[in-house]
C-alpha cells in the first residue's frame, strides 16, 4: 500500500494504469473485493449512500447483485473521493476503446504484475487476491460482525431471511479495521 500511495505515473503508461496502481490496492484493502470487480468501477459507483461514502461494487458471475460498501475513512482522507470527482464519466481504471476485462493484458493482470516488481515473488501468493485473504483475516481479528462482512465479500449468506432488507451499520464494521501506517 505504500507503494500505492507514492506511485507516480511513469510516462509510458495510460492514466488508467496509473491510477489501478494508485488506488485499487487500497480499495481491495478495505472492502475484501476481487480485482476485477474493483478496476471494473466506474465514476458513478462512488455513490452517496445510506452511511455516507460508498462504491458500488458489482457482483461477481453468479453472486446475487451488487453491494455498496461505505469508505473507510483511511480512503477518504488519502484522497480516493476527490480522485473520483475530478475524473471523467465511464470507468475509472480501464480505457473502454481498448479494455481488456481479463487475460493478460488486462488492468489486474498489469496490477499483478507491478506487485511482483516490489518484491513479492513467492509463487503461493496470488498478489491481487491476497488482499481479499488479508481483509478477512483482518475482520475476524478485528471482530466485525460475521453477516455483514460475508455480505461485505459479497458471499452468500445462510438461510432465507438473510436476502430480506437492507444490511446497516456496514459503516461501523469497516471502521473497525485500523489505518495502515507506514
């Protein structure tokens, strides 16, 4: 995530990727997503929701709808609603004239690829996915509440009732993981 947060833009590569580098680790961080569904965002998926600054994250193939996640604050105050703002309309880290939605010249494969640049070369570690390991991991360590966070990862969630409603207090939840610090 540090890494992320200094990136700069070299000058060989499309803002998209730039900004894939920039931001969808940190998204990846605090919401548990897959990378495809994080660098498939577009601008109008920051949305002012129910608790305050939230994506809407897209369902996976065959998951039942999409789910909106509040911002940890950690991504409001390093910036990710003012990037979103101040970008154009349509997707945030693809170019819809030459997108790539997976395979490998697509935006996560280019993602995985950049990590293993830093220095994560062990083989077992999928560099994209171990972000949704490490989410949660962290929300068990850090005790959020079981439903919210298999709604949160998107996953099916046992028994009938548990597709009636609205989930709230998903903002509490994600609040409970710490900052990272570097």
């Amino acid at each position: 995530l540090n890494a992320s947060l200094k990136y700069v833009k070299s000058e060989r590569e499309s803002d998209f990727t730039a900004n894939t580098k920039r931001w969808v680790p940190w998204l990846m961080a605090f919401t548990g997503a897959r990378v495809t569904q994080v660098t498939c965002l577009r601008k109008e998926d920051l949305i002012s929701g129910i608790e305050g600054p939230s994506i809407r994250i897209p369902p996976r193939k065959g998951a039942a709808g999409y789910v909106d996640v509040p911002l940890h604050s950690q991504l409001i105050e390093i910036g990710f609603p003012a990037f979103v703002a101040q970008a154009k309309q349509g997707p945030l880290f693809y170019d819809l004239r030459s997108a790539r939605k997976d395979g490998p010249g697509s935006q996560a494969a280019k993602l995985g690829k950049w990590v293993r640049s830093l220095g994560v070369t062990d083989t077992r570690i999928d560099p994209n996915h171990a972000w949704r390991q490490r989410f949660t991991s962290l929300s068990r360590f850090h005790n959020l509440d079981s439903e919210k966070r298999e709604f949160i990862l998107n996953h099916m969630i046992k028994g009938i009732a548990a597709h009636y409603g609205e989930m709230h207090g998903l903002k509490a939840e994600i609040e409970k993981l710490p900052w990272y610090n570097f």
